[in-house]
C-alpha cells in the first residue's frame, strides 16, 4: 500500500504542478510563464517526485510508464492494475484540487480547457486527429527510451531524476502546440472528468497513443539497450 500511496502522491502532484501550471500562470498579467515555464513546470515535478518517492514505488506517475516498464521486463504484471488505479484516482484528487482554486477568481470558465488535452477544434494549434496521435506515440516511445535508459544499472548512478525530469520538459516544449501534451491517461483524466462534453469524447486518444507509444519505447529499449544477456 506505500507503494501505491507514493503513486497517488506523486501523480497528484504531477497534475497540480504541471496542470496548475497552465491554469493558473501560463498566462497571467504581464508576467505569464507561457509555454516555456508550462514546460518546465511538468519536468520539474517528475524530478522533484523521483528523488522523493523514487525509492518507494519507482515513480512512474503514468499508466503508460508503468505499461511501458512491464513491457521492457523491468515491472511486474500483477502491479500494474493497482498502480494505475492510484495514479488515476491522484490525478482527478489534483484536478478537484486545481478546479477549486481555479474557480476562485471571477470569470473562470472551465470549458475554456482546463488545461485538457485535445486535438482537432480543440488542439492548441488546430493539429489534425493523426497528427496528434502520432505526436502522442513518438513522444511517449522516446520518453520510455529515456526512463529506461536513464535508470539502467549501466547508466550513471543517481542522475536518473535530472534525465527523466529534462526530457518531459523537453516533450512539453516540442508538443503543447499539437496536444497540449499528454504523454499520461492519469494527467489526461484527471483534468478531462472536469470539463466533461469534448474532454471527455477526445479522452481516449490520450490513452490510447501513449499506451502504445509506450510499449513500443519498452520494445525498442529491450533492443538497442540489451547487454547480450
């Protein structure tokens, strides 16, 4: 049960940081953090979250990273259901969180977005159906290479978190423009269950493409990362 405590903490904080984020500064008077200090912002907590729980449950914050690992042989089946489900039910936690304090200042309109990830109409920058789905896939594939190579036993020790951090930092800044970036059905949901109408109706998208995207991380990992063994 710690394990899956850290999971629900840690994907809490996922979405309040990275989603609060979007909400609440992205664009504020004047002194907005825009795209950048959005992107950043999702990085900073996975980093912040795999050095505090790292050596609890691993830190995967995301259905897709754990599916990701069981695939690339470093998780184990029978986790998999409790873990999504934690790291599900602390993503809505944070967005009844962030909803409650978004919805202090007068004039807030959940239906604006709500930092939810869509495509079509409601993509930031008008992108297509396939082109988010494949934004989705590739960039949680080559999130999957970063995790599982950052956390290699051959990989320098210790730095994992910075590598892990950087890189959805780095996912973030190449693709808000197209999603509003998913890369996780916890953060997606746990948004999307609050604005509700085409949130809800483009949700599966950002559960279908990262899962796959993920496996495919896990399966080109077990590839270019065996050690012959």
């Amino acid at each position: 049960m710690k394990k899956y405590g850290a999971e629900f903490i840690g994907t809490f904080w996922l979405v309040l940081g990275g989603c609060g984020s979007a909400v609440l500064a992205a664009a504020f008077p004047d002194v907005g953090i825009g795209l950048l200090g959005v992107s950043l912002a999702f990085g900073l907590t996975v980093l912040t979250m795999a050095f505090a729980i790292g050596h609890i449950s691993g830190c995967h914050l995301n259905p897709a990273v754990s599916i990701g690992l069981f695939v690339g042989g470093r998780f184990e089946a029978k986790e998999l259901v409790p873990y999504i489900v934690a790291q599900v039910l602390g993503g809505i936690a944070a967005g009844g969180v962030l909803y409650l304090i978004a919805s202090g200042k007068a004039g807030f309109d959940v239906t604006a977005g709500f930092a939810s990830n869509g495509y079509g109409e409601h993509s930031p920058g008008g992108y297509s159906l396939l082109a988010s789905l494949v934004t989705e896939v590739v960039m949680t594939m080559m999130f999957l290479v970063i995790i599982l190579g950052a956390t290699d036993e051959r990989a320098p020790q210790g730095f994992a978190p910075i590598a892990i951090g950087l890189g959805l930092t780095l996912i973030h800044l190449i693709s808000i423009p197209v999603t509003n970036t998913s890369v996780n059905p916890a953060r997606s949901t746990g948004v999307a269950l609050y604005v509700g109408g085409w949130a809800i109706s483009q949700l599966w998208l950002f559960w279908i493409a990262p899962i796959i995207g993920a496996a495919l991380g896990g399966i080109v990992y077990r590839f270019v990362g065996s050690n012959g063994e």
